[in-house]
C-alpha cells in the first residue's frame, strides 16, 4: 500500500503526489488556504492559492505583496497531476473546503465550517470523498444551535432597549466573519453603527473585494460621546477590559460566541448578555456533514478531537485524530476562553495555539 494521499507533517497537511501544503502552519513554497483566519492562512509562504473573496483580507493580514493565485468555487487547477478544487464551507466569507484528487482517490479538506446559510457566506456544499478532514470545535451533544435568526432578533430587542434608556451598546466577536454577521443582521432603524478599527480595516478590505456590507462608522477621538448612547459598537474580544472600552460608559456589554452555551460562560466573560452565536458547525451539523460526504475515514484535526473520534469510531468510521495547530484567531488570549473549554481542551482550543479569537 502506497502513502495516503495527504499527511501530516511539522509543516502542515502535505500533497507529496503534488508537492503543497493546504493551511500550512510552517512557511513552505506552495500554500493552498482553506480561508482568511490566522490560525489557518499564516505569514511567510511562498505562493498562495486561496478563493477569490478572500483575497483583499489576505493582502489586508499578510502583505499586499504577496504571491496570491485565486479561484473560484469548482474551478479546477492541477498541481503536478493532483486535481484540487475548492467549495463552499460557509464559515465566513470566501472559505472553502478543498477537494483533492489523485489518481482516483479523494480527499476533502473542510477547514471550518457551518451548515447554517448566515447570508454572508457561500452555503455550505458537502463533497464527497473517500477521506474527509474535519474539524470538531463543537464536537460534544451540549452544543445545538438554536435558529440564528432568533438571535439576531435577541441582538436587536437588547440594543433597542438599550438605546431606549440612553445607555451604549458594545458587543464583542471575532473581526473576521463574526463582526460581518452581526452587522448585516442588525436592525438599523435603532440607530447607528460603530466599529473598533481592526474590525473597520477588515470590513474595508471586504468592500474592496466587492461584498456589500451596512454603512458603519470607524470609531476616532473625533466621534463624539453623544453618538455612541443610541448606536452599536462592534469590538473584538481583545478589546474587552481595555483603556479603549471606557470611553463608551454607561454602557452594556455583549458577547458572541459558541462558548456561549456553556454554563457560566456569561459571567466569566463579564457581559450583560450572552449570544450563542457560532461560526462553526454544532454537535448535528458535524455529523450532518460527515454523514454527507459517504467517506469511509475521518480525520478530526481540532476541537473535542478524542471524544468525537470515539463516537464516529462506534458510528463505523475509521475516525482518528491529527495533532495540528488550528483553532485560533490572533486578537484574543486563551484566558478570555470559559475554563470548562480551557480543561476539556488541554488549556487551549485546538490543543497548541496560544490564540483563540477565531472559534469564538
């Protein structure tokens, strides 16, 4: 028997047939990214191939300068004979799953992922493939998401009663997918919205590759006070307890994340309110999605990787775990995490990375 088609290395998850690397985390010559966040598209490649919604947030992350082929969703390209194709993940906007296939063998590569349509992000496709690498961050039964347009509508009554009662509205999620999925569902007949600057810088490279995001103002010292007491302001996690968030008092503070589901999650992360708002499939949607791509083995790469490989082992899978170092965004310390996730994970999401702002 020959060598699988894609392994595991120091580097990243390697092609030897093609001779590149899909989200490496080593620089190497000859990347193919799956999507935008950090843990996933890194600094220091040689060339890129990546899908073309994300190529302004991968100049605006990594460099303008940098080598970057893009593509579109089912557009195939051969790297030295291995055919690769990318299809929609509907994590955040421009992520794909990779499809690879070599000599009749098929691989899918699933990065992140969501089932749920966000109305942002291309809609999730399954693939199939005779082997299927997934990730599990949400791989226990206590995480089901209930309907996201409920708490969208959650999101808006709170701002709304905030503002009614003259009080600021900060709420935290990650910059990249999470920002753009709470903005384009708020209610802006409530009043204005207002972004951190690293959130700002992100939604004008998004604009630049032609998505459509609401009207927002960066937040400057020339915003005055008044502005902020009937409007929104979106923040990342790394914002919270900082000299920055103080100017906005009175305020209420609001926090979304999957983690969100977990008891005490709330009150660890000292918000007002809790969303359990998740870019990420829940405990159904992982099976949901494995189930549909009819592979026969599954490789779990970050999340709850050894209780869920047990569970798809029982379920008839050749499931198994890989040790990478996803999982983890760049603006937000592991402690900003609740403490069961910290515990269940072996102190960080993913088990490797010291950054954590991407799974919220």
């Amino acid at each position: 028997m020959g060598k699988p088609l894609l392994q595991f290395n120091d580097c990243g998850i390697y092609c030897a047939a093609g001779n590149f690397y899909i989200d490496p985390w080593k620089p190497v010559d000859d990347a193919v990214i799956t999507h935008a966040h950090s843990d996933h598209a890194r600094w220091g490649n040689k060339r890129y191939l990546a899908h073309h919604l994300s190529r302004e947030v991968l100049k605006y992350r990594l460099g303008t300068d940098i080598q970057l082929q893009t593509v579109e969703y089912g557009e195939r390209i051969q790297k030295n004979g291995v055919t690769i194709s990318f299809h929609p993940a509907g994590h955040i906007i421009g992520s794909a799953q990779v499809r690879v296939e070599h000599k009749g063998e098929v691989w899918v590569v699933s990065g992140d992922y969501k089932l749920e349509d966000d109305g942002l992000s291309t809609p999730f496709e399954p693939v199939k493939c005779h082997t299927f690498i997934s990730e599990c961050t949400f791989g226990m039964p206590v995480y089901k998401w209930k309907d996201p347009s409920l708490v969208h509508q959650d999101i808006n009554d709170w701002w709304r009663l905030n503002a009614s009662e003259g009080r600021a509205t900060v709420i935290a999620g990650y910059s990249l997918g999470k920002a753009q999925r709470i903005m384009h569902h708020l209610d802006l007949s409530i009043g204005n919205i207002f972004l951190h600057g690293v959130i700002a810088n992100t939604h004008e490279a998004l604009e630049r590759n032609g998505i459509k995001l609401p009207a927002a103002t960066r937040i400057t010292p020339e915003v005055s006070k008044d502005e902020f007491k009937t409007g929104i302001i979106i923040c990342p996690p790394s914002a919270l307890g900082s000299p920055w968030i103080k100017r906005f008092q009175p305020f209420a503070f609001g926090y979304c994340s999957g983690w969100m589901a977990l008891r005490g999650a709330k009150r660890r992360m000292a918000a007002d309110r809790g969303f359990v708002l998740s870019d990420h499939a829940d405990w159904d949607g992982l099976i949901k999605a494995i189930d549909a791509t009819g592979c026969e083995c599954v490789c779990l790469t970050h999340g709850y990787t050894a209780s869920f490989s047990r569970y798809l082992s029982e379920r008839g899978y050749n499931a198994h775990e890989a040790h990478t170092y996803y999982g983890g965004d760049e603006a937000t310390e592991e402690d900003e995490l609740p403490v069961e996730v910290l515990n269940e994970q072996g102190g960080v999401i993913g088990g490797t990375s010291n950054e954590s702002e991407e799974v919220l």
